[in-house]
C-alpha cells in the first residue's frame, strides 16, 4: 500500500458522499473500505469544515487484538475485527486513534484502537425524517402511542 496506516487514519466506505469541490486522494483497503491518504483526522475534518459540511466524532472507543508482529498481515486482521464490531452502526467512517505492538509471554500481538466517525452536511446526527414528534392524530393510519414517551424540546 503506497500510504501507511498509523494513528490518525481515516477510513471511509466506499459510497460516502464527500462535499462538493471537496478531492480527497483514497485508495481501496478492504471491501467496501477506502483509506483516505496523506490526511489525519483533524487535517480532513478542517477540510469539511471549509466547506460547511460536518465530520462528527461519536464517542466510544472500538479495540482489536491480533497475534503476530507489526506487520500488514496482524494489522489488516485487526482492522477487519474492529469493522465486524462496529457493523450495526450505520456511521460512514472510522479514525484509528492508537496502534501498539506488544508482546505478552513471548508471543507478538498488535492492538488497535479506534473510534467512529461520520462524514455528512447537516448538523444534526439524527436524520430530519426520523425527529420530528409523532402525534396519532397526524397519522390515523397508526394505532394510538400508549407506550411512547413524548419529550419537548424548548428552543429557548
């Protein structure tokens, strides 16, 4: 691979809508998985920024471990253990933020840390569609929400 991996990588997939007038330079890593190269989180998130779009961090750290030494092949399996985790989320990129190699009773392992990302314009994380309040009367097609809660939020 022409670009290293190392702390402060950005992968994104593959369908991820970058801003427009935005050019990242990226080559595929797995899958449905390109590695942004030559910039680190905060150096891409500025670029974003310029262009009015947001790249959010969303807490919770993800870790994998893989038996053997530094090399690309210990390396790309922990990757791939950290996307299996992460799976579920429908977040569209992901910072490695910690790679270790270590050895524990003599054996080699490497241990990468990571943690989810989102490339998108709007500000808000939850989609438009799925925040505004339901109410059965503006849906009579729906049985009536006994089991919801209702929250109000103030713009004061």
């Amino acid at each position: 691979m022409p670009h290293e991996i190392k702390a402060g990588s950005i992968l994104v997939r593959e369908n991820t809508v970058f801003p427009p007038g935005v050019s990242v330079e990226s080559e595929v890593l797995f899958s449905g998985w390109r590695l942004v190269g030559n910039l680190d989180g905060s150096a891409f998130a500025r670029i974003v920024a310029k262009a009015d779009w947001h790249f959010f961090y969303l807490a919770g750290e993800i870790r994998a471990v893989a038996i053997g030494t530094g090399g690309t092949a210990a390396f790309r399996r922990a990757l791939k253990r950290i996307l299996t985790k992460r799976e579920g989320q429908n977040h569209n990129s992901l910072e490695i933020t910690e790679v270790t190699v270590k050895r524990f009773l003599g054996i080699p392992f490497i241990s990468v840390k990571a943690n989810s990302r989102h490339l998108q314009e709007g500000i808000g994380l939850v989609p438009a569609k799925d925040f505004v309040l339901r109410n059965p009367a503006w849906a009579p097609d729906e049985k009536p929400a006994t089991d919801r809660y209702t929250a109000m939020i103030s713009s004061s």
